[in-house]
C-alpha cells in the first residue's frame, strides 16, 4: 500500500500546516468537515483508527541564534492541550495512511465530528468522549459508550485521579490494603 500524500490537503487549505515530528496534517477545528468531505472526494473513504493524545502544560527549551552569532535558550510555555487524530486511508486505490489531527484547548475541548463523514468514526469519537471529554460537535448520537452514565471525569486525561473508592473489595489484600492502611477507612 503506498503512502497517501498530504502536500495537496496542504495545497486546497492554507489554514492547515504539516507536523513533521508527528507525520500528521493538522487541521482547524473550523475546517475539518470541509477538509474531510474533500478528501472523501479524493477517493479518501476509510478512517480505521481515531484517538486523542492529551498533553498537559509544559515549559519547552528552545535555542535562538541572535544576528551576532550569539546563542540563547528560550523557555516558552505550551498550553495543555488534546489532539484528535484520524488515520485515513483509500480502500478503492490502496493507498494510506493519511493521518489528520483536529487540536482544542483541554478545558471545553471541542472538535467538528467527521462521522457524517465517515461512518467508521462513529464509535470511536464517542470512545474519544468518553475518555477524553472532548465533544464531537455534529455526531449524531454523542454519550457514553465504555464507562457508566454515572460516571465522574475522563480517565484517560493525564491529570485524572481516580477516587478512593474505584478499587474497592470486601476483603481487601496487596496494594489496595496498603491504600486503605494509609488513612483510609475500610468499610
């Protein structure tokens, strides 16, 4: 299967960019059901995979060379963030994979859904909602699908702690005896 290129989603939409560490085209929120139905025109009919990579606050290094020659190193702030990606492909001309990334802040995250799209994206953006807490603007039916409606928080996101109570047991032994010896209440 040979590689599908991304230099003409680049090309026909000037607000994406190309993230050459990741591999990715990295499209605006606002663009991406345009971006998608394009590349479905494209011949590009078959998203196999949609994930979210969340990434907290981080200070980042990075060296700058003055014009006299000199060299400084920068300590810049990256916001949190979480990224949606889509790993695309062509079925009819066995090519792929493209791989797409929709990114938004972490608080209110909120990307477009590319399920009216591509159906195959239908579960796992709710997967993606679920665990991330990032809403799908335009799914067709957006709720919970591996935790309980009960549920509080988004146990994939890197900043979630689980409650006291998550490993509960009767009887309890190991590390979560250990848990419960250190303050905690066993009931």
């Amino acid at each position: 299967m040979s590689e599908l290129s991304h230099e003409p989603v680049l090309e026909e939409f000037p607000g994406a960019e190309w993230d050459e560490a990741a591999g990715a085209v990295i499209v605006p929120v606002a663009q991406a059901r345009a971006v998608a139905e394009w590349l479905l025109g494209q011949d590009v009919d078959y998203c196999s995979n949609v994930t979210g990579v969340d990434y907290l606050e981080c200070e980042v290094k990075e060296k700058v060379t003055h014009e006299d020659g000199t060299v400084e190193t920068i300590t810049k702030t990256e916001p949190g963030r979480i990224d949606v990606v889509y790993h695309l492909y062509s079925m009819q001309n066995k090519t792929g994979p493209l791989v797409l990334k929709q990114r938004t802040t972490r608080d209110g995250a909120e990307v477009a859904s590319l399920t009216p799209v591509w159906r195959s994206c239908d579960l796992q953006e709710r997967e993606v909602f679920d665990l991330f807490g990032v809403n799908f603007v335009g799914h067709p039916d957006l709720r919970r699908i591996l935790m309980w409606d009960e549920f509080e928080g988004h146990p994939m996101r890197k900043d979630y702690v689980e409650p006291f109570d998550y490993e509960w047991e009767p009887t309890p032994h190991d590390e979560i005896l250990e848990k419960h010896k250190r303050g905690k209440v066993i009931v």
